[in-house]
C-alpha cells in the first residue's frame, strides 16, 4: 500500500518524470550528450520539458540492459508473467485519472477520450495475463515410434518504435504481448507524445516486473533508426506512417535478419447504403472520423453514401458536427481538443484549403480555433467536404486530421471500387439493415478489418492489422503473441536402436 501511494503521488505530479524521461534498467535517467527535442503540451503550445535524445552509446547500453534481463524473465512460467502483468492492469486502473490526464496533457485529446484510452490499456494487460493457457500446440504423431512436439519460446529482446495518437494504448498493444511472451522491451516513444510510455514503467515496476525487463529512450527519428538497425534486438515493432514503415523494413534486414511487425497509416471508407439507419450512420461517420481531432490511423475519411439518402445524412451530420465543442482537452465538455502541434495544424488545414482550391465544397468547419486562457494551443474544427473528385489529393492521401468527405454513389459496385481503389488497407465500415449484402461486402473488401453498422471498435481480444500497405502482423488477441515468439519443433524417436541408414 505504502509503494502505490508513492507511485500515486508520482503519477500525480508528472513533473520529475517530464525532466528523467528515459528509463534504463528500472530507473528513471536524465541523459545528456544527445540532440534535444522540445515537449510541447498542445492544448496550451506551452513548453513542459526539454529532453536529450539517447545516443547511439546510450541506446546500445540500454539494449544490453534489457538483453541481459531477459533470460530470466523468460525463465518464469507464463502464470508468474501473467500475474505481474495482472497487478500492472490494476495498478493502471488504480491510477487511470493521473495516467489520464497526463495523456490529454502531453497528446491534446479531450478528458474523456483519454479516460477510455487508458482503461483499455489494463484490458490489454489483463488479457495477456491470462493468454498462456491458450497456447497449447498440437503433438504430431509421425509413426508409432515418432513423435513432435513443438515449443513457443521468446523471441528475445524487442525494440518498439510508437506513434503519437494513441501514446498509452499504442504501447500497451506492444508491450502487453511481448513481456507476456517472456521478451524484454526497448520503447523509443513519439517524441510530440513522450510521456506515457515511460509513467508505463513506474506501473511495471510497481508490478513486479524485473528491472531491465522494460526500457524507454527517448529521441526523435535517428534514435528510432538506431534502435531498429541494431544486431543486439531481435524483434521490432513499428507504429507509424507508411514513409517510414518502409525505412524500417530495410534497416530490420541491414545488419542483420529481425522479424518485424508494421502498423502504418491507411485511407479508410465507411460504405452507408440506402436502406441504413441515417442516424446511425450519421453516429457511424464522426465516430469513424472525429476521435482524437481525427488523427487515427483507421479512420474512414470517405463517407461513400447512396444518392437517395445524402441530403438527410449530410443536413445531420453538419448539425451534429457544429455542436461539437472545440476546447480545452481537461475540460470535460470539451469534445475536440488540440491537433499534435502547430505543424500538424497547418498540414491538415492546407489539405482542406487544397481541396476547396481544386473545386470541393467545404459544408463545415476547417478553422482555426482560438480557446481563451489557451491562446497557443492547437485546436483546429472538424471539417465536412463535398463534390469530391477521386483525382483530388484529398481523396488519395492519408489527412490525419478531422477532415470527413461526403461522396454520393448510385451502385453499390460504385462504392465498393472506391473503396478498395487503395493500396492501403487498415479498415472500412458498412452501414446497412441487410445483413446479407453486408457479409457479402465484407468477403470483397480489402482491408484487416471490417466494421458492419459500427465503426474504431477495438478489442485486445481480436487481431488488428492492415492489408497492403498498412503494414503486416497483428496487433491484439492471440495473433499478435504469434508475432512475439518464435515457433521450435522438437522432433523424437522412442526406438531404442536408431536404424543406421548408411549400414
Ligand atoms: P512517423 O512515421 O512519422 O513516426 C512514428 C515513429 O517513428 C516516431 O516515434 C518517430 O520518431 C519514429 N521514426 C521516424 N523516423 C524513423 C526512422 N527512420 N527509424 C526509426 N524510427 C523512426 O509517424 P507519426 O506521425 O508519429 O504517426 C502517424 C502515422 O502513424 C500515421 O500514418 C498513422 O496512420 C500511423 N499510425 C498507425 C497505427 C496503426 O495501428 N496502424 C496506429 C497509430 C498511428
């Protein structure tokens, strides 16, 4: 009781952890020597902390740290992971309001999103608390004297490159697997969203988890490029946009042959067909496109609708999307918060500003945002575009932003070719009363996941992942513990005499 009271007050007052952001061998570190990045808060644009980036030196020390923790972690029976694992989703919940906040502080997504951000993070752990027991592998039966069995064993020590959307629960979705796997961890964060992932080490070491098992550096690109080349990992785990997924994968087989898993970016379509419900397909549409100020990587920015229901979706859609309150991300009315950074900002607002140029119509939002008390924080409206042309760079590129394009269709053949006209494919929604047409649709479309009258469900129970260019491997469920061991057939004879094929 004494220790979580401590790491209440720790998580509480965020401050010394924002100036130790590094974590190596279950300490917090302040390292110096590498470049520095700046840690803004967005809801505010004011400045939090400044933070070396780890050296090549420093990243190769942490890796050695966690290599050599990791055998004995491995040792441990899955049940005696699990429970580490166990106390982590409890201390997490325990803890949720401070982890909460700290995510809202460091990433601009509103209170109440962060709230459900974390609580999935102690589903995730708690799931793969639990998973050992659904690993049991077949016996093959060669011959009556013959006989294989085959082992899932741990693929050593795995080096995690995050993303900034979803900093907390990003992590866990790496993390939770790979410890439960008996691997030690290498987390390089985000450097725009750098402080969950390492209050995530104060939680697992409170836990129980070994020091070294779990280690965070710090850094902005280089010192995720340095980590991922590195011979001394052996597995890396990427979260992050297309451009870079593709520089991971070759430097994963530079200096040596790493298995890699990717989740990258994708342009989604959510497909409402004439007989859908139009207020749920109104709800399918912002939650398809309005969580986290848009920066998701599953989200469906096409909203393909049939021609006979456009004009009720649209007039409620807009209605619905200007009542949403732009503001502060702590307050908890607040239902769009801060855009990553002020670069973001401009980036998503010159795409719409480049849509209308090319001809859209712009139907809602798209300005700047002004939150009084909070004058250099980030906030940007939704905006809701029409008279979309599939040549439209707002129509082939990955926005990440709350940007939403109304496209009408008369066949659904129509729908279906624009959906699949990518070659990414992380996740498109059907909104349909016909359960047929939608299993069909289902079959014929080209993405990891299928959302059928709903829309960014997520569960650590079920896989996650994309087709084509949105990466490969799976994150969540059983799938993604494939992705953190390493499969080993042990092949037996019981004769006595092995017969000598030479004699
Ligand atoms: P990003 O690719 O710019 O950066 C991701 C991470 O990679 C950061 O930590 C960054 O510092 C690091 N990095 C940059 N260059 C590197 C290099 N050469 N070697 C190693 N690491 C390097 O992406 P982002 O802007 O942080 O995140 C947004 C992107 O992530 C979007 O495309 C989004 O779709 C995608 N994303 C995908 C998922 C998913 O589950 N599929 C989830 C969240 C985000």
């Amino acid at each position: 009781l004494q220790t979580n009271v401590q790491l209440g007050r720790s998580l509480a007052n965020r401050v010394p952890a924002l100036h130790r952001l590094h974590w190596i061998g279950g300490s917090a570190v302040k390292l110096e020597g590498g470049a520095e990045f700046v840690v803004l808060q967005p809801r505010s644009g004011s400045v939090v902390a400044r933070c070396a980036s780890a050296t090549r030196a420093q990243i190769a020390a942490a890796i050695e740290t966690a290599r050599d923790a990791q055998p004995e972690w491995a040792e441990r029976t899955w049940l005696a992971r699990g429970e580490v694992l166990r106390k982590a989703a409890q201390l997490i919940r325990e803890h949720l309001e401070p982890l909460a906040v700290a995510e809202c502080e460091d990433n601009g997504k509103p209170i109440y999103e962060a709230r459900m951000d974390v609580a999935s993070c102690a589903e995730t752990f708690d799931f793969y608390a639990g998973v050992g027991a659904s690993l049991a592998r077949p016996h093959y039966p060669l011959d009556s004297s013959h006989f294989v069995y085959t082992r899932r064993e741990p693929i050593g020590v795995v080096g995690c490159v995050g993303a900034w959307n979803y900093p907390l629960q990003t992590c866990s979705w790496t993390t939770a697997p790979a410890l439960a796997a008996g691997n030690a961890v290498v987390y390089k964060p985000s450097p725009l969203s750098p402080l969950t992932a390492r209050l995530l080490a104060e939680i697992l070491q409170e836990a129980g988890l070994p020091n070294g098992v779990y280690n965070v550096v710090q850094g902005e690109g280089e010192t995720g490029a340095v980590l991922v080349e590195s011979p001394r990992i052996n597995k890396v785990s990427f979260i992050g946009s297309i451009m870079t997924g593709k520089t991971i994968v070759q430097a994963c087989a530079a200096r040596s042959i790493k298995h890699v898993t990717l989740e990258l970016g994708d342009k989604s379509s959510l497909i409402i067909l004439e007989d859908a419900d139009v207020d749920s397909a109104v709800a399918g549409a912002m939650i398809a496109n309005f969580f986290s100020q848009g920066q998701v990587c599953s989200n469906a920015i096409k909203v393909l609708v049939h021609r006979s229901i456009v004009d009720a979706f649209t007039a409620r859609l807009v209605a619905k999307t200007a009542a949403m309150k732009v503001g502060d991300p702590l307050d908890e009315s607040t239902k769009v918060g801060a855009v990553i950074s002020k670069e973001h900002r401009a980036k998503v607002k010159a795409y719409i500003d480049g849509a209308v140029a090319e001809g859209a119509r712009l139907l809602y939002g798209g300005r700047e945002v002004t939150v009084a008390g909070l004058e250099g924080g980030f906030y940007l409206e939704p905006a809701i575009l029409t008279d979309i042309r599939e040549d439209m760079t707002v129509c082939k590129e990955e926005i990440f932003g709350s940007v939403l394009l109304v496209i009408p269709f008369d066949e659904v053949e129509e729908a279906l070719r624009m959906a699949n006209g990518t070659d990414m494919g992380l996740a498109v929604g059907v909104f349909t009363k016909n359960m047929s047409k939608a299993h069909k649709l289902a079959a014929r479309l080209h993405a990891g996941n299928i959302y059928v009258n709903t829309y960014n469900d997520v569960s650590p129970f079920v896989p996650f992942g994309g087709y084509g260019q949105s990466g490969f491997g799976r994150e969540n469920g059983l799938a993604a513990l494939e992705h953190y061991t390493q499969l080993k057939s042990v092949f037996i004879s019981t004769d006595e005499n092995l017969q000598n094929p030479f004699q």
